[in-house]
C-alpha cells in the first residue's frame, strides 16, 4: 500500500444536475485505466465484438465493456495482464485494487479512499501506481479526473388538456381548443418530432351537469414511445363538452398511470396542464368552487414524484389560481420565490409557452465532487473525444466552484446526444475534494 501526499491523484466522478423534468440525463461513470490508450486500441484476445458500438441502452457481450468512445473494448483477461499493478475485472478492463488509498475494502466492488471519496467497480476510480509516475513538482499533476457516459432517461409526459365548452372560445386564428391541438399535433411539432425519445399520454377532460355520476369525463391515451398516431387519432375525435373538474381529473390521471416494476428504473413523470378557467369539482360542478381541490391533487402529484405545470389559454384563469397551481406542482412552500406559469394569448404564445415548458427543463450543468480553488479554467473538460475551450461561447466555464457549464453548441450536443461522453479534469492545487 502506498502513502499519498496532497498532491496525489484522486477520482472525481461527476453527475448532470438537472431540473426535475423532460429530457433529464443520467450519468454513470465509466472507469479510466491506467492506460491513456483508446478504449479499443488494446483489445486483446481476439474477440469478434471488439470495436462495435455500444452504449448505456445497448451493452458489449460478457468479457467487453464500453469505451468512453462508446466503442466495446478489451484490455485484459486471464492470459493478458494489466499493467502498473492494476488488476483485470471481469469486464475485461485494467482497475485499481479495491481499498488503494488506503480504504477499507468492503469485496470487489467498493471502498473508501483516504478523501473519503467513493470508488469501486462501477464507479471508475483508477490509480497510477506511485513508482512509475513519480510527482513533478515543476509540472501539474492531475487530482480529478473522471470519464462519464451521459445516457438519457426516457420521461413521461403527459398532456391534461381542459375539455370544457370554453375551450371554444377565440385565440388568434381559431378557437382555443383547436390552435392547441394543431400545434400539438403538427407533423413537426412537440410530439412527433420527441416521440421516440419521451413517452407521450394525453387526457382530456369535462364533465356534464345532467350526468353527475359520470364526473369526471376523462378520455386517456396511456403514455409510450412512438404514440403519436394513437394520440392523434383520439384528440381530432374529441371536442369541447361542458365543465371543468380539475382536481378530480387529475387524481383520475394518477390512478391510471401505469405501474413500474419494483426493480425498473424511476423516470420522471411530467403533467402539462393546460385549461382556459377557474375550476369546478364534482360535488359541485357550479359555480366554479374547485380551486382548492386542484391545488390539492397536483400538490399530491408532486409527493409522488410527479411535477406539474400550467399554462392558462385565453384570460379567464385567474392569475391567482394559476400561481397557486404552479407553486403546488414543484412543491414551493410559503415565503419561496413563486414557480413560473404560462399565459397563451394567441397562437404565437401558446406554442412558445409549450416550448419553454420542454427546453428548459434541461440543464447543461455538470456537479462536481469536489469545489474548484484558483484559476477557474485550469481544467480540461472534453466533449466526446473534443476538446472544450473555457469560457468560450461554445465551451465551458465554472457557474460555481463546484460546477462546470457547458456552453452553446457544447450544450445542445451534451442534451440531444443520444449517448455523448464527457470527460473533466483538474490539477491538484486547483481542487479540492469535498
């Protein structure tokens, strides 16, 4: 076991801090060898399936792992040993050994580092051994350096549209329900042009005075990916009914949301409701008393993990109401700044509206584990295999000292990529750990 100084190399992993909504990423870091070669440059062994692609949706076959170039690679096996004391994981990969900063090995796949920095197999610390990258006291030695695969959730997004008679009432070119729905249902709008990367559901709901026992009307399509002909198909066959029970529709729409496994994975689920008044409940469909029973069932959706949000058509929703919604649906509580609403005027603001909502869900902010000291640009932060210019409008830059931003274009490639690699680094005496 070796003794670190100050100056040692240290694992940082990072991870995407985004807002809780559509196109969120999930970061799993991928381990960096002691090696500096391409992830397919020592495939060793000859296996057939070395060099195809892969990513965190399509996995290499037993013995291969994925490459930062999301290329399956080989580095070692039983024949072909790691170098600079590294030891051969079963994935065929070059690691250090468990507990190498002087942690308390717990197995194979975990221990804790001197730093109190989590390392094991799946989270890609590597160490080059001391006595073959001796410290040059002239020259910076890396202390954080992680290469991480951003692989996208799939979100749930699904449209609450008010049915109410109302809804027929002008907007800029036509009434409100049907601007709403040519836009939603454009060839290249929202749904088409997402619908293979989120999985849409919409529901549309009213009520009947003189059919109380079938309050609330709602008309569901289940969300999935590719759902926008189903979805197409049931929106242009519904038109404006009556009423406006939102609070029971809502817990209409909770009750029919489909249940994950125990063990899937937990992508986030997003309600856009978008309704043109004050609402009604179905103890009393009037007056327009149901306010309180809205606020209610999205503050309910919210403890589930789902977060709502409201754009008002037209001018007849209160701006009251609609705040209370708004703040209800991202759990803001008393004396916190109010969440943000839309208000959809004329065609033009409604669909700029329904835009916000989905774009500015997605952050390009990378959280550190660990707080940067001095030169906020003495790090390296490489885009899929491209270096990153600091401070450039189309690079990075520290927001804090314990993020880093990507910028422009970096941005927009680092959330449309399907699978895209972010690779960052810091000198020892400009981080320091957390």
């Amino acid at each position: 076991m070796h003794a670190w100084s100050s100056s040692a190399v240290w694992a940082l992993l990072v991870r995407a801090a985004v807002r809780p909504a559509f196109g969120a990423l999930l970061l799993s870091a991928a381990a960096t060898c002691s090696s500096d070669k391409p992830a397919n440059a020592n495939c060793v062994g000859g296996a057939a399936e070395c060099g195809t692609a892969c990513s965190t949706s399509h996995l290499c076959p037993s013995g291969l792992y994925c490459g930062v170039d999301q290329r399956c690679a080989k580095e070692c096996d039983a024949t072909h040993a790691c170098s600079n004391r590294s030891v051969c994981s079963s994935d065929g990969r070059c690691r250090a050994p468990t507990g190498a900063l002087g942690g308390t090995g717990a197995g194979a796949g975990a221990g804790r580092g001197a730093a109190g920095l989590d390392f094991g197999d799946n989270t890609g610390i590597m160490l080059p051994d001391a006595s073959t990258q001796p410290i040059d006291p002239g020259k910076p030695t890396v202390c954080a350096r992680s290469d991480v695969v951003a692989g996208r959730v799939t979100p749930t997004v699904i449209l609450i549209i008010d049915q109410s008679s109302s809804m027929n009432d002008s907007i800029g070119s036509g009434s409100r329900w049907n601007v709403l729905r040519d836009f939603l249902l454009k060839t290249d709008g929202l749904i088409n042009s997402l619908q293979d990367k989120m999985r849409f559901g919409i529901a549309m709901y009213s009520a009947r005075s003189d059919m109380p026992n079938n309050c609330p009307m709602v008309t569901q399509v289940q969300p999935a990916l590719n759902n926008f002909a189903a979805i197409s198909t049931a929106y242009r066959a519904a038109e404006p009914i009556e009423d406006t029970p939102t609070g029971d529709s809502i817990d209409n729409v909770i009750a029919a949301l489909p249940k994950p496994a125990p063990d899937a994975p937990r992508d986030p689920v997003i309600f856009v409701l978008a309704t043109d008044g004050e609402p009604d409940r179905c103890e009393e469909l009037d007056p327009q008393n149901g306010q309180a029973e809205a606020i209610d069932s999205v503050a309910r959706a919210y403890g589930m993990g789902i977060s709502t949000f409201v754009i008002g058509v037209g001018n007849e929703l209160s701006m009251t109401h609609a705040q209370d919604v708004a703040n209800a649906g991202v759990g803001h509580q008393a004396g916190q700044a109010n969440a943000p609403y839309w208000t959809a005027m004329d065609d033009a603001s409604l669909k700029l509206a329904l835009t916000d909502i989905i774009s500015a869900q997605v952050s390009c902010d990378v959280e550190l584990k660990g707080h940067v000291e001095g030169d906020p640009c003495s790090g390296k932060v490489m885009l899929s295999g491209r270096d990153l210019t600091c401070k450039d409008p189309n690079g990075w830059q520290l927001s804090d000292p314990s993020h880093v931003r990507l910028l422009g274009t970096a941005c927009s490639e680092f959330q449309k990529e399907e699978v895209s690699t972010l690779h960052v680094e810091f000198p020892c005496e400009a981080l320091r750990p957390d």
